[in-house]
C-alpha cells in the first residue's frame, strides 16, 4: 500500500521549500491529487474528481492515456533529451 504526506504534508513541504507567501491563498483546502486516469483525478483518499482544470496536452488527450504512455515509453526507452545543438 503506498502511503501519502497528506494535503496538510504537501501543503507544509510547499511552504517550507518552493512556494512565496504570495502563493499562500491557493492552498486553503486542497486534495492531494495522486492518480489521474482520462478525464478523472483522485485524492489520497480514493475520492474521484472530474478534472475541469486540466493542463497542457490533458485537455484534449487526458491524464495518463494509455496510447500516450505506449509511445512516450517506447521513445524514451531510445533517446530521452539531448542538448539543443544536436539533431534527433
């Protein structure tokens, strides 16, 4: 079973280690979102949300699409990053 710092966790180790005070107004009362699967999100605690703020790529393909995954493994499994002044 894996184990999780908890909202309050995550929220603590932001504070400490990345986030400005500025930030502070964004975690009131987050969930501690660990697993995304198409459209859905879940916390640590099993719940399941239904992703309406999605990110980059997530919006049209979704967390964790399984077709994406097969080539983004597939690729990296040959050549992850290189520096910008070589061709790939």
């Amino acid at each position: 079973m894996t184990t999780y710092l908890g909202p309050e966790g995550v929220i603590a180790k932001k504070k400490a280690y990345l986030c400005p005070p500025s930030w502070n107004h964004f975690y009131q009362n987050p969930p501690q979102i660990v697993k995304g699967k198409m459209q859905y999100l879940y916390d640590h605690e099993g719940k399941k949300y239904l992703d309406g703020f999605a990110g980059v790529s997530v919006m049209n393909c979704g967390h964790c699409n399984e077709d994406i995954l097969r080539a983004t493994i597939e690729q990296m499994q040959t050549l992850q990053h290189t520096s910008i002044i070589y061709l790939t």
